[in-house]
C-alpha cells in the first residue's frame, strides 16, 4: 500500500461500522481480513488503488461472519464508497478475499481475547470500554499491525486500568496471554506512545467516502 492509504481505509471503515451500528468485532474482524488479504500472494499483486474495495469487502465479509443479515448489504457497501464500485465488483472481491484466505474467516480476534481477560480479572464494564477504544484508536496505525491479538488486549487493557493497575494485575495478564514483563510493558508503551499520535476513529452522523482524489479507491482506474 501507499504510505498512509491503509490508515485511512481503517478509519473511514470505522466511521462507516459506527454509521450502521454494527460491533466492534465487525470492525475488528474487517480489519483483520484486509490486512490477511493485502498480506496474500494474491493480496500482495493486486491494484492497491483498489484498496477502499478491499477495506468495504473485507468489512462486508465480517459482517456476515458476525451475524449481520445480508440483505441490501452489499449496496450498503457501494453506496458507502459513494458507488465507487459495483455490486458486482463488491462480490467479486468478496470471492478473492475468501478463496485467498482458503475461507478462514473467523481469525482470533482482540475484542475477543479482551473480553476473558476481563473476565477473568472482574474488570469493570467502564475499563473495558476504555480499552476498547484504545484498540480502536490503533486500529490505522501501521506500528501496531502485526501485534498478536491477544498481547494487545493485554496492553490495551493494562493501560486503560491506568493508576488503578497493580502488579498482581500485570502478572495476570502475562500468564493470561503468555508474554514476558518486559515484553508487556514494552508494548504498552507502544500503544501509549500510537493513541497519543493518532487522532483515533471518532463517530460521524454523515457517510464519509474514502479520501478524495490520492486516496484509494477515490476513483476506478
């Protein structure tokens, strides 16, 4: 991808999940999908103009996973990038996602692993969705792209209990995901040091399509 394309296909997707209403997961997981895609053989040779086709696809295949009905969506996803693309583009893409995945759709997930963790330390329901907005806030950032799902629950976590973390709350979170201290800590520095620089998805009453002109899928080529 072209410098600084991936992170505004990540935000405007957000903005759109926040628009439909759908969960973080969808978020989470359409995410996960592109990137696993744009990281394919297939991935990796295909026109990154088109990346905004990608971002919507691989939303709109997350969705699905995650339960949404599917009526009018794949028009919801045109209609999203302002009919940039075709419903019969959507679905095509919706086919090369899936069949260079080999149809694993359902990869693990941070939203995921946050909610055990939570769980299992009886986080309150206020840290949690603090942590999740930190998740989200670093979704764009290309820094913390290849981070294991389950370390940056750990960090999000860690550092949405702020002063109220203990030591007996990190060592938890290292054996409940199965890092280092150091490593921990190194992390949630990290992330503190991304959501500090990054502005962070915010909510939008009005349909944002992807970024104009040098921005992908801003127009075919």
């Amino acid at each position: 991808c072209l410098p600084g394309s991936r992170a505004k296909v990540v935000s405007w997707l957000s903005d759109v999940n926040s628009e439909f209403g759908f969960s973080d997961d969808t978020l989470h997981l359409g995410v996960k999908l592109m990137d696993s895609f744009m990281a394919s053989p297939e991935g990796r040779t295909s026109d990154t103009s088109k990346l905004q086709l990608v971002g919507v696809t691989a939303w709109l295949l997350a969705a699905k996973v995650e339960g949404v009905r599917p009526v009018r969506l794949v028009r919801a996803c045109c209609s999203a990038t302002n009919n940039t693309y075709s419903a019969g583009e959507v679905m095509a893409m919706e086919r090369d996602i899936a069949v260079a995945l080999d149809w694993r759709l359902t990869p693990p997930l941070a939203t995921s692993f946050l909610s055990c963790y939570a769980q299992a330390l009886a986080i309150d329901e206020d840290t949690v969705a603090k942590a999740i907005h930190l998740m989200k806030m670093c979704l764009p950032s290309d820094t913390m792209q290849g981070v294991m799902a389950s370390r940056l629950a750990a960090a999000s976590l860690f550092l949405a209990l702020g002063s109220g973390a203990s030591g007996q709350d990190l060592s938890r979170l290292e054996g409940l995901c199965r890092v280092s201290e150091g490593e921990l800590v190194e992390l949630v520095e990290r992330l503190e040091a991304v959501c500090k620089e990054e502005p962070g998805p915010q909510p939008t009453s009005s349909r944002r399509a992807a970024p104009k002109a040098s921005s992908p899928g801003s127009s075919k080529k």
